[in-house]
C-alpha cells in the first residue's frame, strides 16, 4: 500500500517504498554485521528492531522516511536511502545503506539516491538536505560527491567523527 505519507518510486532496475514487515530479515543480517559500522553496527536483534522500529514511526510522525530499496530482478533488497530525521538533529539528513557488499559497485545505491532526491525537491519542494557522514566512510564520501552534494562547513553536525554534505536542486529541479 502507498499513500501521500509513503509513496513507492521506480526506476528501471529498482523498487523504493516504505518499511514493511519484508524488510526485518535483511535489516537483521545489516545490522548484526560489520557492514553496520557507520550506521551504529554491528549491534543485537533488539537494538536492530528498536532502530527499523524509528526508521518505520518516522513515516507515520514525519510523512517522510527512508525507503526500503528492492531489486526488481529478484526482489532481493539492497539497503535503504532517504530522509532520516531523530529530534536531535537540527534537520533532516539523507541517508543511504546498502546491506552488503554483494550490492556494492553497481550504482544501485546512487541511482536509489537520485530517485529519492529528486522527489524530496520536486514533490516535496525541499529546497536543500544534508548527508552527515563519518570522516572514515570514503564510499559514501564519494557517493555525495557523485551525487553532487558539496561539503557544508557551516551545518550543525550532530554526530562525532562526521562531517556534511549539502545537497541542492540541480538545474531545474524542485523549482
């Protein structure tokens, strides 16, 4: 089911919507692993539950989230990207997963974030969003730049070892 809250994009190789019951395995084996590291990993089946559990609520609180992220190939789910925002943060902040290597190195994880951008300027009408990322995740370092966020020296980052990115509309976008 979507709705306004939780709406499901497409692209040609991928199906994001909202958290579902379908996700609790996969996020499982994410979390317990030391794929999990930046994400507050590897940590047990209680601390995943109560962190897909805040991913989930954000939804319904927000009307906005991170959307679970599926190959159409095989339906096999390749990690999470969106908007994450806990009331500790100053604001929302995208964010992006992939649940393991196996997904890696195949620009799953960046076509899933143009999708998820391009609908927070266009539908949504944010006019900006930061990605705070930890100083040792060059993968993600290099996924914002691709994604052509630039480095914000001027946001508030809530996190330690992190520093943000700050994305905006590209041309045209979300005007």
């Amino acid at each position: 089911m979507t709705s306004a809250a939780n709406p499901q994009l497409e692209t040609e190789r991928l199906i994001l919507r909202g958290p579902s019951p379908d996700d609790v395995a996969p996020m499982f084996e994410f979390f317990k692993s030391d794929h999990s590291l930046f994400y507050g990993g590897p940590m047990t089946e209680a601390e995943a539950w109560r962190k897909l559990t805040l991913y989930a609520g954000q939804w319904t609180l927000c009307g906005y989230g991170l959307f679970s992220i599926y190959r159409k190939a095989d339906m096999a789910m390749v990690g999470m990207a969106g908007p994450y925002h806990p009331i500790d943060f100053p604001e929302p902040e995208m964010s992006w997963l992939v649940v393991g290597p196996e997904f890696e190195g195949q620009g799953l994880a960046r076509e899933a974030c143009q999708t998820v951008l391009s609908h927070l300027f266009k539908e949504l009408g944010w006019t900006s969003v930061v990605s705070y990322i930890d100083t040792g995740n060059i993968r993600s370092q290099k996924l914002a730049e691709r994604l052509g966020a630039s480095l914000d020296q001027n946001a508030v980052v809530p996190l330690e070892n992190c520093i943000a990115y700050r994305h905006r509309p590209q041309s045209g976008e979300g005007q």
